[in-house]
C-alpha cells in the first residue's frame, strides 16, 4: 500500500508498504483525510528519532461503513499508570505517528477498537482532521478552572493558539491572542482581543492564565513576563532539545507552570459539530496522498494554515 | 552603629552606618540574633544587585521589651495585587535585607509594624531565626494538598531540604529525603526515607510531588526524572542567571511546576514553639556580630549548619 515513511531525516511517500493487520482489540480503517502538523514536520526532521508512516490527524472508515477518527495514545490499560486513570501517559503506550506506531498518511492504518470515535454526518472530513488538535486545546478546560473572571493570553497565532483561543473564549475567560502575523491575528473573530507580539510590553503583567503555543525556545520567557504573580502558565508546544533560560521568575513570582498535551475528544467532535468552533478558516490547501512531498512543503511554509491529504476516493 | 554591609561584591562589618528611624507604620527593634542563609551568601556575590544591611532571619526586641520577628515582604497594601490577597508579590514590595530595605545584620532594624510577631517564651533566639526559613516550607502546604496519599520526594538534603521534609512528614505524606551528605540524611529523623542522589534512578518515576531545594541548575531535571506523569514539581530554590535546559518533559508528561517562596509565619512559629519541629540539630557555629567576617565564610562552607550572630547582649 501507499504510505508517507519517516525515516528520520525526511519523508518520502513509498507505494511498497505493507497493509497492516489488526492485533487483538485492534481494527484497521481505511484512510479518508489526514492533516499534516507541526508534530509530523520536527519528526521528519528527526525529533524522538520516529522511524515509519507519519499521520494522527485523520478521518478514517471501518469495514462497517462507519467513518471515524481516533485518539492516539495506545495504552496497554494494564500498568499502575492507567490504572490511576492516566492511559494517556502508559509508559507502555504507542502512539500513532509519533512513537512506535505506524500513523494514518497511508491507505490503511490500525488502531485500538477502543480509541474510536465517530465522526458525525455533519462534519466534513477537512473539518474532522482538526478534532486531534482540537482535543489538545480542550485539555487545558481539563488541568484548569476557566471562566469570565480569568484573564488568559494565548501566545502564538498558529492552528494551536487560534485554537485554545476558542476554547477559551467558550468558557467566557477574556481572551487576548498574541501573535506576528496580522492575517492570522484577524481570524480569532469576536470576543477576542489581538495584540502584536511586540505591543506585549504594555499589557504588563496582567494575565491569570497565559498559554504558551509558539513551539519558540521563545515563548516561555516572553510567557512570564505576561503572567501575574501566582498565576499559570500553560505550556501546549514542546521545543525539541535544551536551551538557556532563566527560571528563577518561576519562583520569585511564585508562577505555575503546566505541561498540557493531547485531550479529550468528545467536547472537541461535538463544538465541532455544532460549530460553535469553525475551523473552516484554517483549512489550507488539500493535495492528494499522492502528492504528498509537495504537501509537506506546503504544510512547512511560514504561516500556513492546514495541509490535508485525501487518501481514498471515498474522502470528500 | 555596627551593621554587615553588602556591596554587592563583598561584605564587611561597618561601625558607622546611621541608626534607621521609624517611618510611618514602622518599628525600630534592637536585633538580638540573626542568622545567615544561602540568599544572604548570594545577594554577597552580587545576586539582585542589593546594596544594604543584609539579614532577614532575625529575632528583635521592641522598645516595649516584646520579643518579635518580622515577615520581610513590606507591601503597600494598597495596589492590585494587594488588594487581591497576595501583599507577598506587591509590585512596589521591599524586601528586608533583600531588595531596597536594610536588614536585621545591625544592631537596630527598622520594619512594618503589621509585619511583627511575638516569639513565644518557649523559643531560644537561635532556633527563633528558623521562623522565616521554616515559614518558607509551610509555603508548600499553602499551595497543594499533602496527606497520606502523597509520595514526595525533597531533592536537597541542606537546611532547607530538611525543613521541607519535616513539614510534609506532618501532613501525613511518605517523604523521601534526596542528597549527598550522609551526616546530613541521618538528621531528617523518623518516618523519613532518605536516598543518596546517585541512588535516584532506581527510584524510578514514583513521586507525586517533587521538591527541588538544591539550588543547583541540576536540581529541575533531576526533579523531572522522579515526578510521576501529571505530578508536581516545587521549585523550593532560586538559580541566579540563565542555564540551558530540556523542558520537554514539562509539556509530553504534563507535569505541573509550581514556583514556591515565601510562607505564612504562624504555623512555623507554633511548630517550633511546641517542639513538633525541632531544629536544633540544624544549629551550627554561633558567632558575635562584631565577627561578621568570619560567620559568613563559616555559613560559605560546603554542608554548613546554619550560622548565625548575637548582635545584642540581651540576645542569650
């Protein structure tokens, strides 16, 4: 079969692969639509040293006829870890694309049965691509309490900072979205207010919650200078290797600082659904699997907005 | 009068500095003992550019006769941050013997009158010193629940390492003291495991709760190697200036780093006062303040106890 193989320095599209077979609990799905993230572009750069097919933003269909997507933590539901009701960090766990799992940028991919999750009629595969990074804004609901008296800023105007922007405005927090790029600034929409990163100086430290989406050795120093003393930061991106900072802000000003990875997809398929987040505006070109090179240097071009693939003709 | 005076370079003994005078809301106490700790030695070497009398580990005498200590954050209790409860981050604090307010190495201080309290009768000057630095580790309750389910480990086995140990050990939480000196892990007492640090890999990813009291840059990464997935990490200790550093394993283990300084004195005091807490055994050399100079290279020395002086002849 056809699939986008990692080997750790670039990605090539290869047509000898084999389709794989689901193992006990597991199924394989026929790909429809997949995203390319920023996650997919450091790991064909070498980050976590992932050798094999890329892909865990997708849509996929069962054998049923179900279209559906899936989480992408593998967890052997077994360990202490899940058992203290944490599967999301089994130290035993796979995880599609990125570690020790083949991903979904191919014809067929296999996932546990129980990471499904359906994809409802309403949503357009090019829509359903975002409720991975979706659920990754929505986790930040679950690690904090939001609502109309927190004053949160999101740093960075990428798909991930618009997207945790919208999630937080949702919970009527006082949104404020930093970012460079004023075209992207223009998409928060209403209720948001949008700031260029150089103006932050006069914000002052007046953040509760400040989120940290830049993927920049930058974001976090430019982060504790936003937040008020004894308030949060939240770190969405990770910033692959080790880099100077100083940290002593942290405890002078008593700062908590949280790590916030993937999260639950059912609040991120149903806002979907109703559009109460339109991703719409996000989507950036779509090229066929077939293309697949071309779409990686697509997705790799500053400010681009979401590069999806189709995959099987059904994928519409 | 006589007060240790930092220059940012060095400290010395001088004899001629002007007896401070009470400003509105302020005392002027006559300092009885005072001890040196590790800020004292840094702000020494030039740490926040402080120019003044150092020493906030103090215990005074008012005109009254009372015996009293004082907390060091001198609030205007009228800004936002004030107003929201948190008069220990006041933007336009000064900080005695820390930052723009001359400390309690001299023989008269001047302080905030609502910043006193009694030192009970029960209390010798020397373990009173301990008031502040012991409040800094009820710091930790202050933020997070510890109780017989918490799993904690303190990283740093120097005063303020055992000052932690000893205040979790009371809510009940298994402790384990992390170091490198044997003499010093044999004091954390019972109901405290104790670990040489080279030991820490076997202990594996098992505490809930991580104390960094190192004031090393190895302090943060050794603490990510032991916190659980989603646990805490309590930066108990500054590190001057910027170093290089992995922070990845904050944002892929989601785990919460909480900056934590100063505390609440009552609870400290009522420990000490009733023995619960006893730290004695952290006394080292006792010096008289006219031999200031050589206190400080005592207090310099690697795995000193604390090091403190008698300033007046009423201090016993």
């Amino acid at each position: 079969m056809r699939g986008v193989y990692c080997d750790g320095r670039s990605v090539r599209l290869r047509d000898d692969l084999a389709v794989p077979e689901a193992g006990e609990g597991e199924v394989v799905l026929d790909v429809r639509a997949v995203g390319i993230c920023d996650t997919d572009l450091q790991l064909a750069r070498g980050y976590m040293g992932f050798r094999g097919v890329l892909g865990h933003e997708f849509v996929g269909q069962a054998a049923s006829g179900r279209r559906v997507t899936a989480e992408i933590n593998n967890a052997c539901h077994r360990c202490a870890t899940c058992l203290a009701g944490r599967p999301r960090h089994c130290p035993n766990r796979t995880v599609l694309g990125i570690l020790r799992h083949d991903g979904a940028m191919a014809d067929v991919v296999r996932v546990p049965e129980r990471n499904l999750h359906d994809v409802p009629s309403a949503l357009e595969d090019r829509e359903a691509i975002f409720i991975e990074p979706l659920a990754a804004a929505f986790r930040i609901t679950e690690q904090l309490e939001l609502g109309p008296d927190v004053r949160m800023a999101i740093l960075g105007d990428g798909k991930l900072g618009l997207l945790c922007a919208w999630v937080a405005r949702r919970t009527g927090a006082r949104v404020s979205l930093i970012g460079k790029y004023p075209a992207k600034l223009a998409l928060a929409g209403e209720g948001i207010a949008t700031h260029h990163l150089d103006e932050t100086q006069a914000l002052g430290r007046a953040f509760d919650v400040v989120a940290d989406c830049t993927g920049s050795p930058t974001g976090l120093p430019s982060a504790l200078r936003l937040v008020r003393p004894c308030g949060t930061v939240v770190l969405k991106t990770t910033v692959a290797g080790t880099y100077a900072i100083d940290l002593s802000p942290i405890v002078i000003d008593e700062v908590r600082v949280i790590g916030s990875r993937c999260g639950p997809f059912p609040p991120a398929i149903a806002a979907l659904a109703s559009r109460q987040i339109d991703v719409r505006p996000l989507i950036g070109a779509e090229f066929d699997l077939d293309d697949a090179e071309a779409a990686f240097r697509a997705a790799a071009e500053r400010g681009a907005r979401k590069v999806l693939m189709r995959v099987s003709r059904e994928g519409s």
